[in-house]
C-alpha cells in the first residue's frame, strides 16, 4: 500500500508542477474571522508534529518550535519573553501537548494578529528546511475535478501595448489550436454561458477589464461548454471572431528541433549522420505514448544517434520515467526509494526491450529535477547514455502532502531516490553541502556549465520554439543563440558515426 501511495503522491506532484490554476480565488482574509490563541497553537503544532513524524530525516520538535517562534519574535524585532524562552530551551522531543501549550502562551503574549503570527512563525520554520518544504492553498489540489474544469489549450501572457491577454502559444492539440487561435493574437472580448442549469445566461466581457488570472478563470469550465473571443491579429485590420469548446488538453511534452509545415516537431539533428534529437519538457501520462512512438519511429528510420534534453524538465509522473527508461536499458534497475527508518523500501527495474544499437547523450542541468533526475542516473548507471551539461540540481524526492485544515495543505518531502548505484540523488540534508555526492554530474570531459546570462537565454530559446505563428505569417527571428552544450554533444556524437548514404530527410 504504501508503494502505491507514494505513486498517487507524485502523481499529485505531477498537477501541481504543471501549473494548473485553481478552481477558485484564495479566500479574502479581511472576511475570515480572527484567530484565536488555541487556533494559533493548533496551526503551528500540527506543523511541527507533521515534520517531526514525517520528514525525511528526524528532526527533534524542540528544535522545530524553537525555529518557528524565535524566528516569529524576530520578525516583529522583539525579544522572547525569559519565561517562554526557558520554556523553549527545555523542550526536547515535545509531545503535542507541550508544544499546544507553549505556543498558546506565545499567542497571548504577541496578541494582534495571530493569522499573520502563524503564517510568520511557519516561514520561519520552513525556511531552516531543503525549499521543497511549504504549505500550499488547499485549492490548488484539484486533481480529482481536473476533468470538470478545463480551458481551452493556451499560454498566456500580458500583451505589453494594450495590457490585454496575448497568446504565447496554443497547445498543439488543443481547442485553442483546432480552432485558428495562434501566438501573437490579442483577446479583447469573451463570450460564454453564466449562471446554472435552471438560468443559463450569455455574458460578454471585455478582456480589459481583467487580470491575466481572472481571464484565465473565465476561461475555464465544464468540458465541452462553449466560449467564443474576439481576437486582434497582426496584419488584419478586422477583429477576428472564434468559436471554441472547452476541452482536456495537454501541453507538448516531446519536443524536437523545430516544427515542419504542420506545426509538427522535427526530430532530426544531423541527417546525414543519422543524429536525432528528442527534449522532454515534462513527465505526464500522454508524454509515455508520445516519446516511445518518437524513439521507436526513428529507430526504425536508421538513427544512429540520439540526443535527449532534459534540461530544465522538471520531472512529473514517475512511471512515464519508467517506461522512457525502458526504451533505452530494457529490465535493468533504475532506482531505489527510501525513508527515514527504513533503508531500502523499494527497487524498480525498467520494462521494455530496451534498443542499445544507438548511442545516447542525455543533457542535464542545474534545472533538471526529479523524475527526470531519475531517468537520467538511470541511464548513466547503466551505461546506457553519456550525460552531458551540468550537475542536476539535488531535487529527487517524493512528496506528501498532509492537509491541514479546511484551507491548507503542507508539503513534506517523506522519502528520496537513490540511484541504481546506491548513491544519493537528492541533495537533502544530512549531510548535502555542494562537496557532498548527489545528484546527477557529467561524464568527465562532458561538463560544460552555462553562464547566468546563457541560462535565460536558454529558457527564451525553450519558449520561443513552442511558438506557432498564424498562416502565412513568418516566426519573428528570435535572438541568436549559441547553444554550447547542444554543440558539444552533437561534435561528440558525429565522432563516432560517419556520414551513411540514404540518411532520412530533415
């Protein structure tokens, strides 16, 4: 069961990275009423009990109440009162009595607001963690109704002249793209049904009047509701008018080097020497299909070589990791997941017939994380991929999330991966100092780290590759961008393949 459940937990894990918006705004904290001493003691206890029982590794509750309300009385530049202080010296391994108790008496000596002291004390707390460790609205847990409650398949963005809502780009396989909506175009009216089955009302709305955030809300309703925008397109002198059906859609997650006339990925590199590239921007369910399909199609088509981007691939659903691996290393192991008080609780192995008659580079950075860490140690470990760029980041854990009250959920990292190895993948403390073994690093003389500047130009170039102009309009040249790592594995991989006759066509 519990395998099974941390399976459930990344999954979760796997929403919340994606984005998805909430159903609902946060609620207004001028309208909750006041918190009360006992409410106060009861928030910031059940977090340190959470932790205490729960983290990674064991932390004494003393020192996570001392934490949490030295920092408080720090923020509000105020010394501990000598009696609570004492009080706090001497709590060792506190039970939830002790810690209610000395909390309240915290409250009653700040009084105010004790909404706000909560939330400081909390901060604090969490900020002597790993940074994964936070509480998060309740409401962004919505997986369970994520197929109730869904847009139209488009990124937005604030269009900088008129401060209206502009596509960045709509979802290959969206409503937003079925229906002609392309990057660039500005949104300056919505018009959709309000109300409920018993008074149903069409309501217009001009986008100007809306946040990016309120507009994303309108946006979003029951799957196969309709909504209708006003566009204005570059280059149109008329407003453009679509009629679209909200829908379940999924971002791209397998990318390639740029997108042929049908706005499909091109995969090839290097035809002549029969190099592909593949980039993994995310680990959903769909991107298990969409890659496996990719990589057996070029295989099939004479690939030689393969080059796999995980830069800056935050990871996702851990068996999407799992069957991409298999792919590669057939049944060998990939990982093992451990607890604090249990050394090695589980050890998976990939599935698949795993093709090894072509080589891999796998690129990684300091923004890889996660399941895509995972894949990628699986891979070096089993030789089945050189791994080039730079060390991955250290984020390699599984998540729990352990709900609070009715408004707020806590997330606490409960175990962490190892890879095939035996050797961290995460950089959770003990011990985690940058000189410390973890994580993901090149192959030697595969290293090749970015400058600050190179990184942002790295995301922009990420982005602008997702772009979809409307038909016969040109993609706006986008920056030149030197891409040194790309560089370095494609010089590698053409070393070792000569240039063969009938190579596939780019």
């Amino acid at each position: 069961m519990r395998i099974a459940s941390i399976f459930a937990m990344t999954a979760v894990l796997g929403v919340l990275a994606g984005g998805i918006t909430p159903a609902r705004a946060h609620d207004d904290p001028d309208k909750l009423p006041p918190m009360t001493a006992k409410q106060f003691a009861d928030r910031v206890g059940t977090i340190i009990c959470v932790l205490a029982d729960h983290y990674y590794y064991e932390i004494d509750s003393g020192d996570l109440l001392r934490w949490a309300v030295n920092g408080l009385y720090g923020r509000r530049q105020s010394k501990v009162p000598d009696e609570i202080a004492v009080r706090l010296e001497k709590a060792s391994n506190s039970g939830r009595k002790e810690l209610n108790d000395i909390l309240a008496a915290v409250a009653d000596n700040c009084g105010g607001d004790l909404r706000w002291c909560a939330d400081i004390a909390a901060e604090r707390l969490l900020s002597h963690l790993d940074g994964r460790t936070e509480l998060i609205d309740r409401k962004f847990i919505l997986y369970e109704t994520r197929s109730l409650w869904v847009g139209i398949g488009v990124r937005l963005e604030v269009d900088p002249k008129s401060g209206l809502p502009r596509v960045v780009y709509p979802h290959r396989d969206g409503s937003a793209y079925k229906a002609g909506l392309r990057s660039g175009d500005v949104i300056t009216e919505i018009t959709r049904q309000t109300g409920n089955v018993n008074k149903l009302q069409i309501t217009v709305s001009a986008t100007k009047d809306m946040s990016l955030a309120q507009f994303d809300a309108t946006l979003r309703g029951k799957a196969g509701t309709e909504v209708r925008l006003k566009v204005q397109r570059a280059g149109v002198a008329d407003l453009l008018e679509f009629k679209l059906a909200r829908a379940e859609s999924d971002e791209e997650t397998v990318l390639g080097t740029r997108r042929n006339k049908d706005d499909r990925w091109i995969h090839w590199l290097d035809a002549a020497h029969t190099i592909a590239y593949v980039r993994l921007t995310q680990f959903r369910e769909q991107t298990r299909k969409d890659a496996a399909n990719v990589v057996v199609g070029l295989h099939n088509q004479g690939m030689k070589a393969l080059i796999l981007d995980l830069r800056n691939s935050k990871g996702g659903y851990l068996l999407t990791a799992d069957s991409i691996a298999g792919l590669f290393v057939g049944d060998a192991p990939l990982y093992t997941i451990r607890f604090r008080n249990e050394a090695i609780s589980y050890f998976k192995k990939a599935n698949g017939k795993g093709d090894s008659d072509f080589s891999v580079v796998c690129l990684a950075n300091m923004e890889t994380a996660n399941s895509a860490v995972v894949l990628a140690a699986g891979l070096q470990d089993n030789k089945r991929a050189i791994i080039a760029g730079e060390r991955t980041s250290g984020d390699a854990s599984i998540i729990h999330l352990y709900q609070l009250d009715s408004t707020c959920v806590l997330r606490v990292p409960g175990a962490v991966y190892f890879r095939p190895s035996g050797k961290k993948l995460d950089r959770i403390h003990p011990p985690g100092k940058p000189s410390d073994e973890w994580g993901v690093t090149p192959d030697k003389g595969f290293e090749l780290a970015l400058t600050a500047k190179e990184r942002d130009q790295l995301r922009a170039h990420f982005e602008n590759q997702l772009i979809i102009p409307p038909p016969g309009q040109a993609k706006e040249q986008a920056p030149a961008f030197k891409d040194r790592q790309l560089e370095m594995a494609v010089e590698y991989l053409r070393s070792r393949i000569q240039p063969g006759q009938g190579s596939p066509s780019s």
